[in-house]
C-alpha cells in the first residue's frame, strides 16, 4: 500500500524548497524548459511537467494531498524600488490569484511563498520567515531562516553563483538565465533554502486547518 503523500510543487524553478523532503511523491510544473531540465536533472524521480502553473493547479489540484506555490516574485519585490533604474511595473496578479483560489477550491494543505513585498500585502500572511512571507491553511512555527552573508546582494560573478549554488546543495553546470534577466545568479536568489521547504512541509503535517482572510479596504472616489 502507497503511504506516500502526493505534493504539486508549482512554480518549482530548481526545487530548493523540494530538497529535502521525504516519503512524498512530487509533481513539479516550471514554465521554463532550461530550468525544468535542472530540475529533473536534480529529481529524477519527480514528475515534472513543463507548463502554466495555475492551468495545471485548476485542472489536477484535487489529485494531490499538498500543494507548495511559489509565484514569481520579481514584481513584488522590494528590488522594484530601490534599485537606480527605472523598473516601474504592475505586479504581477497570479500571487493573489493563488491564494484566493487555493482558499477556495482547494480541500488539502496548500501553502504560497513570496517575497516581503514593496506594498502593504493586500492578504495578511500566515507567517513571516526570513526575507519569505508565507500564505497556507495551517500554522507555521518560527525556525531560524538559513540566511548566509549577502545572499541577497551578492553579484553575479562566478564564485558568487557558486557560494550559492554550495549553500543551497544545487548544484549543475553552466549558468542558467531567465528570459529577461541577464544575472545568472537570480535563478538560484529564487530558491527557498531546502531546510526552511522541510521545516514548512512538517508544519502541514499538523491535523489543525487555519483560515486567513482578506484586509476589508474602503475605497472613496472623489
């Protein structure tokens, strides 16, 4: 009998939050087939699906036990405000599209991760953990966030990419780069460190189901 429990890791880029998890089968959707290879690559046993992460949640959400959403998170960023030039954007909807639906149609334990955005969130999160803010149907402990010295900052040169690559435990060759980004150490900046995605997948393990709720906000036009 298959004990296992059945994960959808959405967004999966290279599956840091997914290192370290045991005893459970893993479906991975990545819209990007260089950084779905890496990670099948790094997971071999993993189903990984190249595609559109809310299409496949809409369609195969009541197939799995758990599911971990990790939108992208460059135009939430607070990176979109203090950097010199002029990135002024939208941000990109699909992180609260996510956690609505999930609230709503979905029956299972379900977490969506984020950065801590430039704007007051418009859903309060579950939990706040390092540079991670946190959306789920169960609790959330606090753990010490692994957070080496300039993770964040850190440029793009060769050994910066690889004292992130040997902090994260990810490691393949080359680099690899997003469409419209040409640091080749943003990939790996993406990654939710292995021990935090095991610390998270325990705390879903809890029978306890929480709910979260929208800021009420009144909104006059003059």
């Amino acid at each position: 009998m298959n004990t296992k429990k059945k994960a959808l890791n959405l967004c999966a880029g290279l599956g840091g939050n997914r290192k370290n998890w045991k005893n459970v089968e893993v479906t991975a959707v990545e819209l990007d087939p260089k950084i779905a290879k890496v990670y099948q690559d790094l997971y071999p046993h993993d189903i990984v699906v190249i595609g559109d992460a809310m299409e496949y949640l809409k369609k195969h959400r009541n197939e799995f036990d758990f599911v971990w959403f990790s939108p992208p998170c460059q135009k939430h960023s607070r990176m979109m405000k203090a950097t010199r030039h002029d990135v002024a954007d939208f941000f990109d909807p699909m992180l609260w599209q996510a956690i609505i639906f999930l609230q709503h149609f979905y029956k299972g334990k379900w977490i969506v991760e984020n950065v801590k955005p430039y704007y007051e969130p418009l859903i309060k999160p579950t939990a706040i953990l390092g540079r991670h803010y946190f959306w789920s149907n169960f609790d959330i402990s606090n753990i010490d966030v692994p957070s080496p010295k300039g993770f964040i900052t850190s440029g793009s040169s060769k050994e910066s990419v690889q004292s992130m690559k040997d902090w994260l435990g990810i490691h393949y060759d080359g680099n690899i780069y997003y469409k419209d980004n040409h640091c080749p150490a943003q990939v790996l900046r993406n990654c939710v460190h292995p021990k935090l995605g095991e610390h998270v997948l325990k705390c879903s393990e809890s029978k306890k189901i929480i709910s979260i709720k929208s800021e009420q906000q009144v909104i006059e036009f003059n």
